[in-house]
C-alpha cells in the first residue's frame, strides 16, 4: 500500500474486531477437494511436515481435483513486516506452515500474494520474503506473487526492466511448476492453472500497472484458454466499497468488462477492505475485492483470506485469519493480538452467491445431457414406462410393451400442452403441460386403459416408481395443492380396508400444500394408510422422485437422496380392486379431485427395488 501522500488516497478507520471468535479457523471441515496432479501436489494432513524436508505420505495427501469443494488462500499487502532493517519473517511463515499444515482438510489449492510484499523493493528486503517463501517451493505448493508500488518503482509499468523483486521472483522461480502457465516477456506479469471441481481454472497474476504490451498480454493468455474461468489478482483496483480507482477503472474499461471469464478480481493496496460488484459487456456479475490489513496491528501480521468454494452450494465463503496470532495465542498473546485473530467485519467474513454453471455458460456451456432411447430405460422388472416426446394425441404408449398405455381424459374443458422442457437428466426430452385446477374442477389427465396389467399389479415382492415433475411460479396451494404425479384408483372402502379414511384413493404420489411429495398407501399387510414424507420442493425446478419398497419397507427419494420421514413399520404390496392408474389426477370417494398444474416428465414403474444407481436420472 502506498502511503496517503503517493495515492491520494485517505484511508479510513476501522473498527477494531474486538471479541471476534474463532470460529472455522480450527473446524476440520473436510472439505474434500481442489487441486489435481497438474496443478498442486501435495499438501499435509493430520500434521505439519518438517519446514526443511519433504511432507510423508505426499501421495496420499493430495487433494482430490474433482471434488466440488476447495479453497483458495489470499494474502494481501505484507510491506510492513519487510521494511529495511525490520525484517521480521515470522508472520509470514506462519500463514504459510498453516497453508501446509491445513491444505488437506481445507481443501487449498492455491495462494495469491496481492503485491507490496516489501516495503522498498530492496535487495536484503526481497530475498528475505523469498527466503520464506520456500516453505511453499519445497513442499510444491502453487501460488502466486506480484509487484505492488512498494517493490518496485510506483512511477514504472511492466516494462521497467530488472529490479531486485524480479530476480527473487521472476518466472525462474516458477519454472517446473505444475500450476505455472507462463509469464510476459517482461517477466512481470503471469499466470497459473489449477485444477478443482473437476475443471482447470486459471489465476491471472498482474502488475502493479500495465503497459500497452502488459494488457496486449492479457488478452492473448485469456485467449488461448477460452474456456477457463479466470481469478485476477492486481495490487490495485478497488479502492472502497462500490468503488474503483482511476487505474481500476482503466483495467475494468480495457481488459475486464470485455472477458466474461474474469469473475472475480482481488487487489490490496488500500484500506480498509471493501467490495464491488459491476456487470460485464455479457451481463454477467463480476465480484471486486478489495483485502488489505497492514493498517492493523503489526502490519497486519500477514493476515490470509480463505475463498472457500462450494459448486454445489454455489456459494464462496470467505473468512479473514492471523495463523502468527492464533499459533501464539497459547502463550498468552496481548490486548492488540486479541483483536486480530479473525475478523468478522462486512468486508472480511461473507459469502458470495454465484452459480457457476450458469455464470460460466457465456464461455464454457455444460453440455446438455442427450436424451436416451427407451430401451435403455427398460431396466429388468420395467412394468410400464411412459414419457413424453411429443405431445399426447388420443393415447400415451407404455414403451415397455406391457400393454399399460395411457388415455386422456378431460374435465371441464381443461388441455392438456406439451412442451420441451425437461429435467437435466431426464431420459426423454420432452413434458406434459398440465393445466389442472381445483375449483372448478377443469383440466386433462391421463388414465391407464381398462384390462391393463398394471391395473391388478400388488407388488408383494416390491417396487420402484419413478418420476419427473416441475411445478410453475404460479403454483397456488389454494387451488392445486394435494394433485397427484400417479394415483391408483378404488378406494380403501372398496377394498375392506377402512381403517383411517376410507375414501382415500388406495396409492397416491401426491404434492402437498406446501409442495411437498407424499408416498401415501395402503399395503397388503395392513389396514391403515403408509405414508413417506418428503420436503418442501421449490417451483420453476425439476425435481425426481423415486418409491422403493424392497418387499418390506418403503424409501422416498428426491434427486436420489433418501428423506427423513421414512417409516420404519413393514409395508408389503399395494392393495388393489382391479382399477385404473392415472397420472397427473387424484381421486376421492372414487370421483376425480384434483387435477395436477406443472409439467410432468418420464415415468417408470418397476416390479423390484431398484438401487440409486439404476434411477432414471443416472
């Protein structure tokens, strides 16, 4: 960070965090992931390996390059503790054995230095960082550095030629590592891959300013990983909350707004630590971050930010920690000290919403998952099978040639539409539109025909029904709450068994009022209903559902994963009179009730318990 004179820029004051806990910084999360074989060997796991020799175990301590979950580490401006005969190396070493010590547990795959790592750019100054540094070489950790305007002369841009920061931290330095891409001609400026969540992701380290050539650079890595999400570090950028400043404006203007990979930017420089958000020329949101603590107690005592990414969460939770405190804390630590463990302010412990897939589609589409012929669906014990390719006309054909087709029938002069739309991993590519309201009764519904085999069908030895739905944003409980997915007709009266309500239809997959999928039955071994239980599922989201009874007891799954409310008392079979199944409707007292409103995918029923990994979204 420059000094107010050289910036013009008056930093402001922060509170101080006092009592800030300690929260995460110790938790074992877990969090399995990130780095690959290409991108970062081996950290350490249960124990920190000797600073001068290699980790034990490396191999099976590597992280897992495509686990969903990883982390990357920042540290910011670190010019204080590396000022002209105050050398003090502690604190940076500190961070650095924690990257070690945690990188497994912690996922971590990378560390970004923002610049200003010294104070003068001085010759002892620099060599004594790099000295530190090699905590990281040893170990073959990746990470990155960069010039701030302390390590070099601030008036200069990239073109500035040798310098002592460069002969430290020159592309030699990274020659031979797995994460290292390349570097500028000049030497300034590079970049680094690594792989996590199954994918290859690139940091793009630049110069305090960029030159013509610099920027020129830029495009040209960005270019030739087109496909490649893209964090870049800078020493300056953000000055403030919602703010840049005028460099930061240029490298917004003339290299950031036009990249759609770029979606996350990270600089120091200033203080206190601030966030920005600006939309691209693709639309899409760009997270500026602004991390920079040598305003604090000892310069900042080499504080790190850990980006915990999370693509299944598709959330980045970012925590601010001093390992040099923490680790003395056992030792007694002073009034300053407490304060500085972790912070907790605004700007230094959030989260950041993004959905990754959707905000790297501009650049890296996912593939759309092709459908899947009919036949591949015919899992042995398949009894009917149904989907939706094209619109219904008069009859759905069951595609597992047992005869269980399908005919409309209408209410009210309610349609029935057909539309394209379909889960992401739905065999069959295709929906239909129901349009079922409760009051008046209006709306299509299918029926199995008279004599179908499945009509009779009890499934003493179990079963599995699957199927694919989506409800619309107009959903109203007050008017489509309680429609069925599948329903079986004849009531529990019908059957003798009255326990409970007997004008309950004998099987129905239903969704509640607060759209919540219920399995409720009556078994063969049983008077009373059985009912599983899921969650509240949300709208405008395809959603599968699969019922597996083994012969004895009965699962609900959503997505594949088993819920809750799953009762533990035997259900064997289902009870039937002989009467027809329908999709999308609901009987009651043996009159239709309630028609479904939202789109309804393939569906499957087989004779058998079918494990996950036979479910049609597999």
């Amino acid at each position: 960070m420059c000094t107010s004179h050289e910036s013009g820029h008056q930093p402001a004051q922060e509170a101080p965090q006092a009592g800030a806990g300690r929260r995460g910084f110790l938790r074992a999360t877990a969090l399995v992931g990130a780095s690959a074989a290409v991108a970062l060997p081996a950290t350490t796991a249960a124990r920190a390996a000797p600073a001068d020799g290699p980790a034990d175990d490396t191999a099976a301590r590597r992280p897992d390059p495509d686990s969903r979950r990883f982390t990357l580490a920042v540290m910011p401006d670190t010019q204080y503790l590396f000022d002209g005969p105050s050398i003090d190396k502690a604190p940076v070493e500190a961070s650095l054995r924690y990257l070690l010590e945690h990188g497994r547990e912690e996922n971590i795959v990378f560390l970004s230095h923002l610049g200003d790592l010294t104070q003068n750019g001085a010759k002892e100054e620099c060599a004594a960082i790099g000295e530190a540094f090699r905590l990281l070489d040893r170990q073959g950790v990746g990470y990155s550095v960069l010039a701030g305007n302390h390590d070099v002369r601030s008036s200069t841009d990239d073109q500035r030629g040798s310098t002592p920061y460069l002969d430290v931290f020159g592309p030699g330095r990274f020659q031979g590592k797995p994460t290292f891409g390349g570097a500028s001609p000049d030497g300034y400026n590079t970049f680094h891959l690594f792989r996590a969540a199954g994918r290859a992701w690139m940091v793009l380290a630049l110069d305090w300013r960029l030159s013509a050539k610099g920027f020129a650079w830029a495009r040209d890595v960005m270019a030739r990983h087109p496909k490649t999400p893209v964090i870049l570090t800078t020493h300056e950028l953000v000055d403030g909350d919602d703010s840049l400043s005028s460099y930061g404006q240029r490298l917004w203007d003339q290299l950031i707004e036009d990249h759609d990979q770029i979606f996350l930017t990270l600089n120091g420089h200033y203080w206190p630590a601030g966030r920005a958000t600006r939309k691209n020329a693709a639309g899409h949101a760009v997270h500026l971050h602004l991390t920079n603590y040598q305003n604090r107690y000892f310069g900042g005592a080499a504080m790190i930010r850990l980006y915990r990414f999370d693509l299944d969460r598709n959330t980045i939770d970012v925590e601010t920690v001093s390992p040099w405190i923490l680790g003395r804390a056992a030792q007694g630590i002073n009034e300053l000290e407490r304060r500085e463990i972790e912070l907790s302010g605004h700007a230094d412990r959030f989260s950041v919403e993004i959905d990754f897939e959707e905000r790297f589609s501009g650049f890296a589409p996912v593939p759309a998952r092709p459908a899947r012929p009919a036949s591949r669906m015919l899992v042995p014990g398949t009894v009917a099978y149904w989907r939706f390719d094209a619109p219904a006309n008069g009859t759905v054909r069951d595609l597992s040639g047992h005869g269980n087709d399908l005919g409309l029938v209408t209410v009210g002069g309610g349609e029935l539409g057909w539309s394209p739309d379909h889960h992401p991993d739905q065999p069959g590519h295709g929906s239909l539109e129901f349009q079922g309201y409760k009051s008046p009764l209006k709306g299509t519904y299918l029926r199995t025909v008279d004599g179908a085999p499945l009509n009779s069908a009890t499934f003493s030895n179990g079963y599995t029904i699957e199927a694919f739905y989506r409800l619309p944003a107009d959903w109203d409980p007050s008017h489509h709450a309680w429609s069925g997915l599948l329903c079986r007709t004849g009531t529990g009266g019908a059957a003798g068994r009255t326990a409970g309500d007997p004008d309950e239809p004998l099987a129905t997959l239903s969704l509640s009022n607060d759209r919540e999928p219920q399995w409720a039955m009556r078994p063969l071994n049983q008077e009373g209903i059985a009912t599983n239980w899921g969650h509240e599922t949300p709208l405008e989201t395809w959603w599968h559902l699969a019922v597996v009874n083994d012969g004895e007891h009965t699962t609900l799954y959503v997505e594949g994963c088993p819920v809750v409310r799953n009762p533990k008392a035997p259900a064997i079979g289902i009870t039937s009179v002989g009467l027809p199944w329908l999709l999308g409707g609901y009987e009651y007292g043996g009159r239709i009730d309630q028609i479904l409103h939202g789109r309804l995918g393939d569906v499957r029923i087989a004779e058998r318990a079918l494990p996950v990994t036979s479910f049609m979204n597999h």
